[in-house]
C-alpha cells in the first residue's frame, strides 16, 4: 500500500511537473508571438542558425524566423553565423509555437531598406510611389517629393551613390533603377524605360496600351535581356508597353496605310451611316474592326444587333485584305 501511495505521489509530481513546464512554455510562445506581431511589415536583422530543407532558421534573439526557399533571392548562399537582414512578412501561431515568416523578395523589403538608407524617404519627404522587381536581377522603383526643391532621385542615390550601393551590396548586387514619377503615363513610361531613348508613343488609354517608338539602335536596349527592362517598366507603370524600332513603326504605319479601305466601301454602311462614323473618327474598315460594341452604341442609330454584325463584318474584310497583302 505504501509503494502504491509513493508510486502515486511520484506520478502526481511528475505530470504536475509536465504540465508547468508546458505551462511556462506556452506563455513563452505568447510573449514571443504578442512582440513579433507588432513587427510584422518592419526590417529586422538576426543570424542564421541552421537549415531545414532549404528554408534558413534564423536566430532574431528573442523568437526564430524562417526564411522559405521562395522568399530567399536567387542564387543567394547562406552560411552559419552570416548576419542577415530580412522583412518580417507574417507571424502566425500554431501548435510548435509562433511562426515568424521572413522575406527578402517582396518590395516591402526594398521598400524599408530604401527607408533606412534615405532619412527623406523615413521623413515622407520623398514618397516611394511603385516598385517594380525580379529579385537578385534588377528592380525599378518610381519616387516623388511634393516639395520642388528636393531632387528625390538624387536623395536616393546619394552622394557618388552611396546609399543606393549599400541597398544593391545587400540585394547581391541586384541592381536597381530610379525613375522620378510622373502622373502623365507618357512621361511616366519614357522614364522607366531610361536610359533607351523614346522617339514617339502611341497610347491607348481605354486598354491602358501604348506602342513605344525607340532608335533603331537603342532597341535592344529598352527591351533588355529577355525583355527584363520592357516587363518591370509595364509593371512600374500599370501599362502594357509594346516597344518596336522606329524602322518597324514606319513600315508599319505605311503598310497600315496601303491597306486602309473607307468604311463607306462596308457592306450594310450607307451615306448617312458613313457620315456618323467619319464624324466619330471611325473613317476606315480597319478601324472599326479595332472599335468596341459600347463605343458604337453612342452613334445615333445603331443598336446591338446593327452594332455587332457591323463589326462582325469590318473585322473579316480587315483579316481578309492582310491576307491579300
């Protein structure tokens, strides 16, 4: 009876231990997960412990973090002890304890570093307006100051640009153009595809198209490897950007030109009908092919059916000349 009380009291100490040790762990988790919560969408910097297939713990003294293969830079190597800076993407908890979920891809990531390297970005003074990157290869960022006597691409490029090589030395050399922003898309694009030279656009604002005309020579150029400066302008500017040579636009234009038919000559297009589409710029076959239904629905006396089988139409002759051609 004895050894059954002292087996019973044994039992009873060791799951009274169990449990306050589960307890203080637990109220550990939440200390760790109440004060990285508050972090999350901010810089933190810490040292890499070790590696879970591939993805880098990494100590950040109170919690650990953990930097998933996709939020790591390509072709970027860690080794044990590297300090390493990283943006706190999201912390979540779970049955192991908190999660800190680390990223050096997102542009939040550039974004705070330019911050920290640019006391007029930290200030508001220079506002970073769009950021456009392919990690470890290059980044486009659009800036602006309200304020006309501060030049924000040179604050961010600082003196023989030192701040902005601090930010490309921490991106493994990533490198990053700085375009002044502009809220006319024309200008806008001509600078985020710096440094090609851009002779002409043609935008089309209801698609949120442009056509843009560059130097023979500087084509290659503006279109970058495998297209890269073309792709990260569009996405800098929200426009789908389509860069051809100005040799290309000429040919193009003259062709366009030898193949352009009066809409007049359109089956079902009579006088009156002609008259109102010339007046709503729509003078040729091709371009009413190119014409959307809503935008021929305005014009006094077309209605749907009129509409789609007038376009049906245009759209088949213009196919049917290129052809010809």
């Amino acid at each position: 009876y004895m050894d059954y009380e002292a087996e019973f009291g044994r039992n009873a100490i060791a799951s009274a231990k169990q449990i306050l040790i589960q307890r203080i762990r637990d109220a550990e988790h939440q200390r760790i997960y109440e004060e990285f919560i508050g972090k999350v969408g901010t810089l933190v910097s810490g040292v890499v412990q070790h590696f879970d297939k591939g993805t880098v713990m990494v100590n950040l003294g109170r919690g650990e973090g953990r930097l998933p293969v996709k939020e790591q830079i390509p072709r970027e190597k860690f080794r044990q002890g590297d300090r390493i800076r990283a943006y706190i993407q999201d912390v979540q908890m779970d049955a192991r304890g908190p999660q800190i979920t680390l990223s050096r891809v997102s542009n939040e990531f550039l974004k705070a570093l330019f911050a920290m390297e640019v006391p007029e970005i930290y200030e508001k003074i220079i506002e970073i307006r769009a950021i456009a990157r392919e990690p470890g290869e290059r980044a486009k960022i659009a800036v602006y100051s309200s304020d006309d006597r501060i030049d924000p691409v040179g604050a961010c490029v600082g003196i023989k640009g030192v701040r902005v090589q601090s930010i490309v030395r921490e991106l493994n050399n990533e490198r990053i153009d700085i375009v002044p922003y502009s809220t006319n898309p024309e200008v806008f694009v001509t600078r985020a595809l710096a440094p090609a030279k851009v002779v002409h656009i043609d935008s089309y604002s209801s698609e949120q198209k442009m056509t843009v005309v560059v130097d023979d020579e500087k084509l290659s150029l503006a279109i970058g490897r495998a297209g890269q400066n073309a792709r990260l302008a569009s996405k800098l500017t929200g426009w789908k950007v389509n860069i051809t040579s100005e040799t290309d636009y000429n040919d193009a234009r003259r062709r366009d030109a030898e193949l352009l038919v009066p809409v007049g000559q359109l089956e079902g297009v009579g006088g009156k009908l002609r008259d109102r589409l010339i007046e709503s710029d729509i003078s040729s076959v091709q371009s009413l092919a190119q014409t959307s239904i809503e935008t021929l629905l305005k014009i006094e006396g077309i209605g749907q059916k009129t509409a789609e089988t007038l376009i049906e139409r245009a759209k088949e002759m213009a196919a049917q000349l290129e052809v010809e051609y």
